[in-house]
C-alpha cells in the first residue's frame, strides 16, 4: 500500500510517501522556526497561514521525488491531533479533500502516534513491547507499549513538558528559538559546577514529571547576575544536566517496573546528545537496548505519519467523508488493532 503522510500539527509541514512494500520512497519538510524566531515561540496563526501556502507545492515535490502520480496512491493519512487546531484543520481539511477527490481512502493520525513508531523506519526497529519515552515541545510522558493503538501511560508531565522548558529558558537567556539546539550550543561553552538546578520529582515515587520548578530556578539565577557569555553557557549547561538527568531517573524507574529490554525514545528533545549519552549508559547498566528514529525524523515529518497512517489503512481503519480536528487527544483513546 502507498500513502502520503500529511503533517501540521504545530510549525513544521511535513510531507512523505511510505509503500509497505518498499518502505519510505521520499519525504519533504518546511520549518517554520525561521519566522516564529522573531517571536520568541510559535504564533498559532501564522502557523496556519503558513502551512496553507506550503502543503500542497510540497504535495507536488514529494510525489515526483518518489516518482509516482496521485494514481499511484492507495490512501492518505494526516494529522489528527493533538496539536493547534487551526494548524491541524489545515492539514486534515487537505488530507481529507485530497482523499475524496482522488477516490481513495483517508485517515486520521494521532500526532503521538507517529513519533512513537518513527523507529519503525529505521533498518532494525524495536519489537513490541518496549517502554517509550515521548519528549517534545509539547508533550513529555513515560508509555508502555504492548502493540499498535495499546498504550498505557505510566507518567507525564503535569505541566510544561521538557521541550517547552528548552524554548523558554533559551529566550529568557537570549538564545532564540527553537530552544533545544540553542541551549546545547550554548552548553558546550559552559562550565560545569557553577550552577546546579533541581531534578523536579526525583526526590519521591512515581513517573510523572514537573518541568516549572525548573524554569523557576533558572530565572532566579538569570535575574541576579549580568548575563555576559560565560554566565549564558554556564546556566544553559546547568539547565541541561537537570533537564536531562531529570528524564533518565524517570526511565530508569520505569525500566525496571516493567522489565522492558527495549526503550523508544521519541519527539524532538530526543535528538539532544546529552540525553543519547545518559540513556546509552542506562541501556548498558540495565542490559536495556535503546531505540531512536533518525535526528532528522525526531523532530515533527510526514514520514512518521505516513508510516502510522499506513500502519491503520492496512489493518482496515478509515475516516468517513468528513473531518474534524482534536487538539487534545489522549494515546490511550486510540483503537486497538
């Protein structure tokens, strides 16, 4: 089956092409964070507006990269949710129309979703079950995943979720948007030990994480001192250790209640070099084999949706001649196949 998976879900439209018989033919993606730089974090309508201009010249430019005509195409699939929902309505209203229009079937794609089976686009993909740990600018949650649409979320965050904390530390340090790249970059310039910030929820039971504290505690570190270069590094490198040991106790935790041997990490902070590194270390010590999709894929594509989407058009599953966005959206509401 061929499908064309549709993204646009927050800042970036994506784009790709994935044949179950092939695997991923081509796969194209438009960043906005240039744009929403000037603003500090996304601006929801610009967002939108954007992705309207770019889809479907996108569209075009992926199906002659896989060197296929829309006739070619057995199913499309888009995201759904969760997401701002005037992005998200561009993409399903697209998606949904494209799919009339050419007389094949569509279907829905839970944004999560799609980043927790990005690995299965690479050459050796996890086997289920395996713990997921989903970190982006949106979402940071802890899920046990015994199949397709069977996920039960061990933990998350109660308020902002880890990607976020990058984005507003970077701008209360004057690094631009997006966070996460510019808080390593900066890092890398730090001095350990001048700082040190807490690990929010490391200090009693249970999965769930806190994000907020952390903020708080660079602000008021930031506030009482002149922020030249050197006191920049030395904090973003401070932010990062807590960011990143915060997440691996969390999966540590979660390793051993449930006895997984395999762990999918999943969402664009996972493409942090730091974290790769403390979880490779963890796999070591607990004989736990650790699974990433491409850099390239951590972050928001159409490829993870494409491969989802085809994923449920395959086992049956399609949208009726309609659509809706669902900017909130649990992964355990999801059907099981």
């Amino acid at each position: 089956m061929i499908v064309l998976g549709l993204e646009t879900s927050c800042d970036d439209t994506g784009v790709a092409v994935f044949d179950t018989a092939r695997g991923l033919r081509a796969h194209q993606l438009y960043s906005q964070s240039r744009m929403h730089a000037e603003y500090g974090g996304v601006v929801p309508e610009l967002a939108s507006r954007d992705h309207i201009r770019k889809l479907l010249p996108l569209v075009r430019e992926v199906l002659a990269d896989a060197d296929i005509g829309f006739r070619d195409l057995q199913g499309v699939a888009y995201t759904t949710g969760p997401g701002l929902a005037g992005a998200l309505l561009v993409g399903t209203a697209i998606g949904r129309s494209l799919a009339y229009a050419w007389g094949i079937p569509a279907v829905g794609v839970h944004h999560m979703e799609g980043h927790l089976l990005a690995p299965m686009l690479e050459p050796d993909p996890p086997a289920f079950p395996f713990l997921a740990l989903l970190v982006s600018g949106g979402h940071t949650l802890l899920a046990d995943v015994q199949g397709i649409g069977r996920y039960q979320i061990l933990g998350e965050s109660i308020d902002d979720a880890v990607g976020e904390a990058f984005d507003k530390t970077a701008k209360l340090l004057g690094l631009g948007y997006p966070g996460g790249p510019a808080i390593a970059q900066a890092a890398g310039h730090g001095t350990a030990g001048r700082f040190r910030f807490p690990r929010p929820m490391t200090d009693r039971p249970g999965l769930d994480f806190s994000f907020s504290g952390l903020k708080t505690a660079v602000l008021t570190a930031a506030q009482s001192r002149v922020l030249d270069a050197h006191t920049i590094g030395d904090i973003a490198l401070a932010f990062q250790e807590a960011a990143v040991e915060t997440l691996v106790i969390k999966c540590d935790r979660a390793l051993q209640q449930t006895g997984h041997a395999r762990l999918v990490v999943a969402g664009g902070v996972g493409a942090n070099q730091l974290l790769r590194a403390q979880l490779r270390h963890l796999g070591a010590k607990l004989s736990v084999r650790v699974h990433y999709p491409r850099p390239e894929f951590c972050t928001d594509n159409g490829a993870m949706i494409a491969y989802a989407g085809a994923v449920r058009l395959q086992a049956g599953q399609f949208e009726a001649l309609r659509f809706g966005a669902r900017p909130r959206w649990s992964l355990t509401e999801l059907t099981t196949l």
